[in-house]
C-alpha cells in the first residue's frame, strides 16, 4: 500500500461566523499528484491557509506523515509541506538568488542546499541566467517558475501550489504542468489547486472538485475529465 503523506478528515474553517469549508476529507499518498479544483470562492485557498497552519481550522484533523500538523506555518515547512502561494507572492526587490535563499532559511545542510542551487537552476534555466536580477522584472510565467523553485529550495516532501496558471498564457501554464510533472518524478509529492480543469485533471493521478466549501466529487483524473456533465456543472468547462 502507498504511504499516506497528507490525510485531512472532516476540516471545516470559517471567518467569523461564515463557513467557508464545511467537511473536507482528502488525501495525499507519497508519489502522488492530486488535484482540488472548484470555482472562485469555493474555499481553495482557505484550504491551502489551513494546511500550512496560517489559518487555524474550526474543525476536524489534518494529518502529515503520520503526525499532527503543527501549530506554526515554519514548523510545517520543517516537517517538508510547503506551499507556493496565490498571486506568486515573489520578493519583488530582492534578487531571484535571494527570493531562492528565502526557501532554504529554515534548511542547516549547506551542502544539501548547494546541490539543490545546481539542481533548480539545472530545471530553470532561465532563473540561473537572471538569478542576480530583481524578482519584480521577471515576466509573470518567470515569477511562478520562481514561486515554484523558491518552494523547491526547502526540500518539501509535499508541494502545495495556489493556482500556479492564473493569468498566464496556454503555452507558459503547459511548461508549467511539464515542471510540476518533473517535480513529481522527482519523488516530491504535490498538491495543486486550480480552476484551470482540465490542464490539471491531465496532470494529476487523483482529484477532488470543490463547491462552497464541499467536496462534490472525487476520481482520477481521466473519469473526471470524461464527466462532461460534472465539469459543466462546476467548472463551467
Ligand atoms: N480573509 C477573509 N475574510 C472573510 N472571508 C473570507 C476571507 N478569505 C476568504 N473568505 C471567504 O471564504 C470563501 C472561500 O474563499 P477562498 O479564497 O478560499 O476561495 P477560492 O476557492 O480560493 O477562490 P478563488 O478561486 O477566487 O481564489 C469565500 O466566500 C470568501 O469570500
Ligand atoms: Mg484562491
């Protein structure tokens, strides 16, 4: 049996006294790419601000390789979840090298992270030709490969990614989906959220579909995309 990495049972958040998840339960087995889709204020990213601890949860448990997920968001990047937030969230007047080392502050193994250095560039090689250049004059699709290798750089057993293809052209989101696939080769497992469907139920082994803070549907990704009924009822797609 796979190694369950990510286990969520029963999470529910809210903001005052409005719910934005209701009853969530899903999971994350090591190797694996998994999907959330749903629509604007489905409660994607509310999802995301629970797991990596910035937003405490009103109820239920979320579990990471076999512990409880810690209190503080640092403590969760050690334990190796990271996420790679909504709207890319760069350093805009630090230096793509600097934004890099801002993912590695929490790491001690200097010669890990030297590796890690060789081996993001080796995967972005557009990052090694700017890496002294301000992350604020990077193009948009530039900014989310360094959102990407900024969370790479901490080593993460998961990759959480906040709409990684928002705002950027078909031809940047598919080099996009081909990291994320090589990420995933690599041994990290990821959790993507997207409203771009169908990109990502290509990509992903499973996915759940969100509504109002609902899971409404799971399945891999193949009988999701071959649900024409489903994607049109939520997705619009
Ligand atoms: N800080 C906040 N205070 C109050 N309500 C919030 C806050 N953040 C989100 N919400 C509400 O929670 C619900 C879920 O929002 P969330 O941002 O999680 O959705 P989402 O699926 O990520 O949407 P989008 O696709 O637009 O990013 C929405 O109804 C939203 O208005
Ligand atoms: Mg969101």
């Amino acid at each position: 049996m796979a190694q369950e990495l990510l286990k969520v049972e029963h999470l529910s958040a809210a903001y005052g006294g409005i719910h934005a998840l209701y009853d969530i339960s899903l999971k994350v087995d090591a190797g694996e790419i998994v999907a959330v889709l749903g629509a604007n204020g489905a409660g994607k990213s509310t999802l995301l601000k629970c797991l990596s601890s910035e937003k405490k949860a009103a109820g239920g448990t979320i579990t990471f390789d076999g512990k409880p997920l810690p209190p503080k968001p640092y403590q969760v990047v050690e334990e190796g979840m990271v996420i790679v937030p909504e709207g890319r969230q760069i350093f805009y007047k630090l230096s793509v090298k600097e934004n890099l080392k801002i993912g590695c502050c929490l790491r001690k193994d200097t010669d890990g992270i030297r590796t890690d250095f060789e081996r993001i560039y080796a995967m972005f090689p557009r990052l090694k030709e700017r890496e002294s250049q301000y992350g604020g004059l990077l193009s948009g699709g530039e900014q989310q490969m360094l959102a990407i290798a900024r969370g790479l750089m901490a080593r993460p057993k998961l990759l959480m990614l906040d709409e990684p293809s928002l705002g950027l052209a078909p031809i940047i989101v598919n080099q996009i989906m081909d990291i994320l696939k090589e990420v995933n080769q690599d041994g990290t497992a990821i959790l993507l959220i997207e409203q771009n469907a169908r990109k990502a139920l290509k990509l992903c082994d499973r996915a759940y579909l969100v509504n109002v803070g609902n899971i409404v549907a799971e399945g891999t990704g193949a009988d999701l995309l071959a649900d024409e009924k489903l994607m049109q009822a939520y997705l619009g797609q």
